[in-house]
C-alpha cells in the first residue's frame, strides 16, 4: 500500500487549504433533512456547551488529483458536501459584514496551475450528472433557496435524485439558521465556532490504497450498504483510467432498478443465492443483507466470482441478472417474451412475496420449454405455501440449496439429461413438499372467506379455477392468459349488501349461521361479467340464477344449471366434477366450498416434462 498522510483539519483551515472533487464513480449525494439537522443539532449542542471545545466529526478519505492541494473524495463526501452548503447558506446570511467576504474565499477561489494559468474554481465540486452545474448556480446566485431552485428550474437542468437532494438539503440549512440563529450577532458566534472547533482527520493516499481501505471507514449518518460497498471494492481492483467504464457498466444495475422501484440490495442478496453455492456458519445456505459484503469479500468466495480478477465480468454477470430479474418481474420468460406461467406466477406472488426470483435466476438458462414447465411447477408449489401461510423462512433455506440443484441440472450435457433431471427435481423438491402439505391446505381451504388473504388473491383463486374449468368444457389442452379473468367482478351469490327481507330469510333458514361470516366464504363467490353482475345485484338467489346462465364462463353459469351434450364428452366429463343448486344457503356454501376445493387439486398440482418433446 502507498504512503498514507493524515492531518488535522479545522472547517476553516480544510475549506481554506484545499479543493475537493466528488468523482463520477462515487455515491451521489443522498443526505436528507434528516440527516442534516442531526448534524447542525449536534454542533449547536456543542457550541452551547462552551466554545473551547473542539467537536470532531470523524474521518475523511482522500486521494491528491493532479494539482497541488487537490484532493478527490473517496469517503466522506456527505459531510463534506453538506459543510460546503452550510458555507454557502451562512454566506447568504451574513450579507454585508466581514464575514460574507471571509466564508466566499471559503467557497470558490483562484489557484495556479503547474503551466502558469490562473483557473477560478468551487472548493467543493461534485462531478456526478449536473451536480456541477447545481453547486456552479447554487454558489453564483448567492441567494435564498426559492429562488436558486427557481434559476436551477429556467436553466433546463434535469433536477432529480441526488440533485434535488443538493438544493434540498441547501434549503433545509437556510431554514435550520433562520429558525434556531435569528441575530446576525448569533450566526456570526456560530461561524466562529464552525470555522475554529468543528475538525476532523484527514487521510490522504492514492486511489488504490484509498478503495482498499475504504470499508473500515464508518460515514455519519446514511451508512454505506452493501451495494456501495462492492462499488467501491470493485473501484479498488481497476486502473484510473477504467473508472469511468466501469462506472458506465454499475449504473446498468442501479437505473434499471431504481426506474422500477426494485430494493437493488434484495436483488443482489438474491444474485447471490441463485449463482454461488452459499456457507456460513449457520449452515443453512443463506446470506443475509448485512451479510453479502463479508461473503463477497471472503478469500474461498472472492475466488469463486473471481471479481478481483475480472471486475468486469463480474459486473456484466450482474447486469444480465438484473435484466433477467426485471424481465421476469414484468410477466417475461427467460427469452424476453410475454409468458403465460410467468404472468401467472408474478399474479399469484404480487408485491407481497419475492423470494421465488432465486429459483428463476438460478433456472433462467434453462431451454426455453423446461423453464416455462418450470414456472408452471414452481406456481402450483408456491399456491401450497402461499395459501397455507407458511413462514417464508422455510422457503428462503430450500430455495437457496435447490438453487445449486437447478444451475446443476442447466449445466447438463443435452436436453434430454435435462429434462430426466428437472422431472426429477420436480418431484423431490416441488410435489413431495405439496403432499406434505396437501392436508394443511385443505384444511386452510375450508377455513378460507373474504378475508384470509388479499382480495387479488382470492380473485386469482377464483380466476385460475373458472379458466380450468371453461379448458375442460372446450376441451382445450393449453391455458392462455388469466389477465380477462383477473377483470371479471367478484360475485357475492349470498348479496353482499342485502335487502332486510332477504337478511331476515337467511336468518330463519340458517339458525345459529352470521349473514356476515356466510356471505364471504370463498364457496359464496364466483367471477362475472360487469354487465351482469349490475342486473343480478342484491337479488334472491332464484332470481340470479336467470343471469348466472348468460354468463360465458361455466363455472359460474353451472350454478344455475348443468348443460348435457352427449355422452363422455368434455362437457359431461366436467359435469361430474360440478353441481347446480336450486337454493343457496349456509349448507349449500360449503358444499360449493368443498368442490371448489376438489376442483383446486386439479390445478395446482405438478406434471412431468415428455423427454421428447
């Protein structure tokens, strides 16, 4: 490692003696009101306490640029950033004394260069996106933040992110000073305690040795998460002038998934179950958030990515990744096309359940036919868990070992070896599970009303089993999208909103049986066009039955009668699983309740995959 030089700094004397650049590569500026007013908290706390008291706000880390007390920012920039717009507020503040001049050769200043020239430039300069061109205008004008917002907003400069958190964190100050410093006698004490005993410890090497020892380097407030972390690690095993390469290659992962609202650190914990056979110490295959930075940079681990070998493949291995992952979280297959299985699955999971994203990437290179059998087997497996509630926990230490078996059986010689695999894996690891399972979900089945799980999965319940059965009505083999099922009106047959009569009916017929709880039971419930759903409204049962056979899907139009057409046709077969009513009560629900449940065991169950095809 190179030579490393430390000093003491004052606010003043680090602001007067040197000129820090932000570089591309490093995080932007992400501090937020909070962040700010913690930092001004503390210092006027300590002000308060006397003013012979130094305040050390910790450690900077530093690489020297081109030009003599130059310096760029490898660690440290939120704090520096945010002295820097505390300068700049306090300027503002401090028009028309000495001190306004005092803090301005603070901020900006002239320098020569080693050729003679005379160049004026920003003692603080953030070279990320526009930064520059904010921090140029935010200094200029000189002025209150509604009008510096204002000028940002004419000049055309896409303000946004980290950009806005500069002008943000700007008017957060001005607000701190002119709420808790109203005096220009009170600004002018605070500048002098800013200026003499705000310090802290500069450390200078080059760039290399500065990436190295950038992680034992702790940053106030917002901390440096796994993510930033292996920035800057892969920052450390590239030369200077593939900074800006490999910064280019690293926002193809953070964008992509910062556009779509994606956790980039789930992502990654989630890259890393699904490419890399995981051990720790508790031996259940698992990295935790907190965990991926350690792992990453263990010896057998870093080996094993090879990151410090080829950062760039690395890099690109995760871009792929991350172009896989949104892909499949947007209903695609692992070929970029629309998929029916893979809709189906992101329907089934919602928002409210990611995990089966390490199985898809560690599957993704499978041919195009396996992986879609594959989701198809994978949506049955995941209905079982899902809808009996199982903790996640459970999932998370099978998925990340079953995803070794699956990059296993990718990497077969031919298909056919393939196949004969994930068949395999399929039954061991998907069906055994369900069989297991397939008492529990019965029984959670028969439990099931209105408010055992999220209405869009009550509704997708009730979508996949009125598809399955207008399939076997038709007798069409393959399934096309549950999308104009997932449209159709969730039906009470028991009204929802019921007339007083019809209440006072059901309570004599059903003694002992809440309106209430009857009429969300899942057996209550059957999909319907909006149009008729509007005529059948509140009506008595009987009446409904008239527009119950108008509708076109019929698992709905059954209800109120079974269509005869020949003998073992698709039809009759289907009837036999079915049944019309010709009342509807508290007993009549749970006899539908139980065939909905039949029914769902034709569904959601797993199917082997024809070696040929």
């Amino acid at each position: 490692m190179a030579r490393i030089e430390n000093h003491k700094y004052s606010l003043e004397e680090a602001f007067r003696e040197c000129f820090y650049q932000v570089p591309d590569y490093q995080r932007e500026y992400v501090w937020t009101e909070r962040e700010v007013c913690q930092l001004l908290d503390d210092i006027t706390e300590q002000a308060e306490a006397g003013n012979d008291r130094e305040y050390f706000v910790g450690t900077v880390l530093v690489s020297p640029g081109p030009h003599r007390n130059h310096f760029e920012v490898i660690d440290g920039q939120q704090r520096l950033t945010t002295f820097f717009l505390l300068l700049c507020a306090l300027r503002n503040r401090l028009k028309g004394t000495p001190q306004h001049r005092s803090l301005s050769e603070l901020i900006s200043t002239h320098y020569t260069t080693s050729d003679g020239r005379i160049e004026t430039t920003l003692k603080l300069q953030p070279r990320y996106e526009n930064a520059s061109e904010i921090m140029d205008k935010l200094v200029a004008l000189d002025t209150e933040p509604e009008k510096i917002r204002s000028a940002i907003h004419q000049t055309g400069i896409l303000s946004f992110g980290s950009l806005e958190n500069l002008v943000d964190a700007y008017e957060s100050i001005h607000r701190y000073l002119r709420e808790n410093y109203e005096s220009t006698k009170s600004q002018v004490a605070l500048w002098g305690y800013l200026a003499n005993n705000v310090v802290f410890i500069q450390i200078s090497t080059d760039v290399s040795s500065a990436l190295k020892i950038f992680e034992t380097i702790n940053e106030r407030g917002i901390g440096l998460n796994p993510m930033d972390l292996l920035k800057n690690l892969l920052f450390s095993h590239v030369k200077l002038d593939q900074f800006t390469q490999l910064k280019d290659e690293w926002k193809k992962i953070t964008k992509p998934l910062e556009e779509r609202n994606e956790k980039p650190l789930r992502f990654l914990r989630y890259f890393l179950m699904a490419n890399y056979k995981i051990k720790n110490k508790r031996s259940d295959s698992v990295v935790r958030e907190d965990e991926i930075y350690e792992w990453l940079t263990d010896r057998d681990n870093a080996l094993v990515t090879n990151y410090a070998e080829k950062p760039f493949d690395f890099v690109r291995k995760i871009i792929r990744a991350v172009e896989q992952y949104l892909s499949f979280a947007s209903g695609r297959g692992n070929d970029g096309q629309p998929s029916v299985s893979m809709e189906n699955l992101r329907i089934l999971c919602g928002e409210a359940f990611s995990l089966h994203f390490v199985l898809l990437l560690a599957a993704s290179t499978l041919p195009k036919r396996l992986f879609d059998h594959f989701v198809q087997q994978l949506e049955s497996f995941l209905f079982y868990y899902i809808f009996t509630k199982t903790p996640t926990k459970e999932l998370e230490r099978n998925f990340s070992a079953w995803a070794d078996e699956l990059r296993e059986i990718a990497q077969s010689s031919n298909e056919a070896t393939k196949v004969e695999k994930l068949n395999a894996f399929v039954q061991n690891r998907f069906q055994s599970s369900m069989n297991a399972k397939s008492t529990e979900l019965v029984d959670s089945l028969r439990r099931y009303s209105l408010t055992s799980m999220q209405k869009y999965r009550t509704r997708y319940l009730l979508a996949k089993l009125t598809q399955h059965v207008d399939m076997a009505y038709s007798g069409s083999p393959i399934p096309g999208r549950l999308a104009e099922y997932m449209v159709l009106e969730m039906e009470h047959i028991l009204p929802d909103t019921p007339e007083q009569t019809l209440r006072d009916s059901f309570a004599a017929e059903n003694p002992g049986i809440a309106y209430a709880d009857a009429k969300n039971r899942l057996g209550n419930f059957t999909l319907l066009e909006k149009p008729i759903n509007i005529v059948a409204s509140n009506n008595y049962y009987t009446l409904k039955c008239a527009e119950y056979k108008k509708s076109k899907h019929y698992l709905t139009s059954s209800i109120a009668e079974l269509v005869q057409v020949g003998t073992n046709t698709s039809i009759t077969r289907i009837n036999s699983r079915l049944k019309a009513f010709d009342r509807w009560s508290a007993s009549t629900i749970d006899e539908r309740q139980n065939l909905l449940i039949s029914l769902s065991q034709d569904v959601w169950k797993c199917d082997t995959l024809d070696p040929n095809g």
